[in-house]
C-alpha cells in the first residue's frame, strides 16, 4: 500500500481458498444462464478478444445453455457487448453500459502513446488535433484505410503505408505522416483511446471498421477518468483479489507510478490479508466470503487463448508450474488454451473443426485420472454444441 508502516494483515488465508474465491467470482465454478450473459462479461474484468473465436470460448467456459450464434447477436446486433481497447491497450470483449469503466479507466495506458508521440518530434498542439480529429471523423463505422484518407483530407497530412501493425506483423498497413513519423490507423485508434471510447462496428467485408461509441451505442453512458478509475479498480478486485497495485498495474498495462495513484484513492475500502506468506489485499466488503471461503474441487474448464483467469496477476506460480510455464506463457505475448482445475493448469488443448465435426486433443502435465478425463471429455461435447457440431473425438496425447 502507500502508508509507510505495512498494516497487520486481517484474514490468514491458503492458496486453495483463494483459488475458489477466484473462480467462483469468475463463475467458472459454476456457469451462470444465459440471460446473465453480458453481466458475466463485467465480473470477469472484460474478456480478451484479439482473437473473437477466443473470447467467444471465455464466454462458454462461464456460461451455460448458450450457443455462438446468441454471442454474436450481442456484440453485433444488439450491441449489449462491445469491442474495444482498454486494459494493456488490447480489444476486449465488454459490456456495453459499462464500456466507459473500462475504457475511461484505463485511459492512462493510452496516455503513454500519446507522451510517445511528443516526445519523437511532434508538438503537443499538432498531436492533440490528430487526436481530436480522429474521434470526430469515427462519428460512423470507419476502415483503417478510409480513417487515414479522412485525416488526409482533413488535416492535409500524407498517406504512407508503414509495415507492422502489432505482434511481429511485417504487412504494410495504411497510415499518415506527421512531423518525422509514420503513424498506423490502428495506433491511431490507440492514441484517441486516452481522450475518447472507440468500438469496432461489423467488419466490411474482410476489413474491420471503428466507431466511436457514444455514436454506435444505445443509451451511451460516458464518465469523468476519474470515476471510471476508482470503479475499474473495484471490478478488478471484485473478480482477481487478493492482489497488489504491481498486479494491478501489469492488468492494465499502466505504469507502477499510476496504478498506485489509483490504488490510492480507494485505500480506505481494502484490507490486507496473506496468502500463505504472501502480502496482498482485498475489498473489505469481501473479506467475509474470502474467509468463510472452502476450498472447493471445482468442475474442469477449458479455457481458451487469453483466457482471463490467467491474466489478472504479475506473478503467475499460483497457476502453473515452473516446469511448464513455457507450454502456457509463449513467445510474444501468446497464452495458450489450458485445462483449468481447483484453479491451475494442468494441461494444454487444442481443437480443430471441420464442417459439424470438432477434433478436441489434449495434453495433460501429469497423468489424468479417470474421473478428470471424463470431465474432459464432458466438457469437450459441450463446446461441440456451443460450436454446433454433432460429432467430438476427444484425444489425448
């Protein structure tokens, strides 16, 4: 915390309890209905989605009686879900009436993009009508190359190509010069992030179109930085405590000094507690159920690429071993898909779909019992109904 003398810490709890804790806020003990599908998608702290077949997954693992096609109606019909960039400056699938938080509240990570920019070469005022100009011409959904043709047209900036658009990317993508640099249309996207909440609208095509949201969505709520600071932070303790501010700040991809700034300000509504020597802390008002927690067996889950369970904290021990940490946390940022039991990975999966046909392989760390492969396998045959498939082969390697 901030105060210089480090507080007697109020509850002693065990990894298991916190384990349960976790999942349980993260409803993968138990899956919520399907009409709590877009509150299931605030309580986990928002669902990575760089990759949509991913998160559609993370929102399977959580909820039951769902099928892919009612998940897409939310996000592109409906518009009760969005997609949008936020925490760590990566899309995440997210409740519409509560994008604001999520977007507002980590406005400070998009902030760093645009120090970025004046610090290479390009004043303050020139960058702050780029910026502005981005969000007024994203007023109806915009392709990156037709956002650099808006800014061209509108600033009189040139139109460049520039390669690289993010995890090791060599393709040209389109964007404008200004001052000495070549700026993309997606790091444009992630500079009006630090004033302004932009969505993706359906993709043209091959292309993926943005809009800004209080243009796109139904009753569009915005929010002072400030307030969506104090409520981010809450959710995120609401569905990963115990945490510190190191592992707030690693979730939002802000620096140590602002994630503490934040931490702050909501001092007085946390307690400490320890995990089994390990100093974090906790809402007060969830003290109660963390210590009255059981350790609990849990249900096997599958998670996906991204999943959110396992991006919530800097230090990851309490989810896998040292041993195969490599087969989990990849090269360049890739987590892979991984059995989730009592709260740790015990093994790596992959799937494969062809027509109404879904191939589901899994590797296990350790030897699997009976009981765990047949949890496996259970699992597997509902994510070919979520998928729509009529045939699963479950493997195991």
């Amino acid at each position: 915390m901030t105060s210089a003398r480090t507080p007697r810490a109020e509850a002693h709890l065990s990894w298991r309890q916190v384990a349960t804790f976790r999942q349980r806020r993260q409803h993968l003990l138990e899956r919520v209905p399907a009409r709590a599908l877009v509150s299931a998608v605030g309580d986990v702290g928002g669902i990575q989605s760089q990759l949509l077949s991913a998160a559609q997954l993370s929102v399977w693992a959580r909820v039951r009686d769902l099928d892919l096609a009612r998940v897409d109606a939310a996000i592109w019909e409906d518009r009760t879900l969005s997609k949008a960039w936020c925490m760590r400056r990566t899309l995440h699938l997210l409740p519409s009436d509560r994008l604001a938080v999520f977007v507002r509240g980590s406005a400070r990570r998009a902030e760093r993009e645009v120090a970025w920019v004046k610090t290479h070469g390009v004043g303050e005022q020139e960058v702050e009508e780029l910026v502005a100009a981005t969000l007024r011409v994203l007023d109806h959904p915009l392709t990156r190359p037709e956002l650099a043709d808006h800014l061209s047209s509108s600033l009189g900036l040139r139109v460049r190509a520039k390669r690289g658009d993010g995890w090791g990317s060599r393709r040209k993508v389109p964007g404008v010069e200004i001052g000495s640099l070549t700026l993309s249309a997606g790091y444009l996207l992630h500079l009006a992030g630090a004033r302004g909440v932009v969505c993706s609208a359906p993709n043209r095509g091959s292309e993926a179109t943005y809009v800004r949201a209080d243009a796109w969505l139904p009753n569009w709520r915005d929010l002072p930085v400030e307030q969506a600071e104090r409520l981010l932070l809450g959710t995120y303790l609401r569905a990963f405590a115990p945490a510190t501010p190191s592992d707030y700040a690693w979730w939002t991809g802000m620096y140590q000094s602002d994630a503490q700034a934040i931490w702050a300000s909501m001092e007085t509504e946390m307690v400490p507690v320890e995990v089994e020597g390990w100093r974090a802390w906790a809402l007060r008002r969830d003290l109660a159920e963390l210590e009255e927690t059981r350790a609990a067996d849990g249900a096997v889950r599958l998670l996906p690429y991204f999943d959110s369970f396992l991006l919530g904290h800097k230090v990851k021990q309490h989810l896998v071993g040292e041993a195969n940490w490599g087969r989990v946390f990849r090269p360049q940022g890739w987590v892979a898909p991984v059995v989730l039991r009592h709260g740790r990975a015990i093994g790596v999966w992959a799937h494969a779909q062809r027509g109404t046909r879904l191939r589901v392989r899994v590797e296990p760390f350790h030897h699997a019992s009976g009981r765990t492969a047949g949890e496996i396998e259970e699992e597997a045959r509902d994510l070919g109904r979520f998928l729509g498939c009529v045939s699963v082969d479950t493997e195991f390697g």
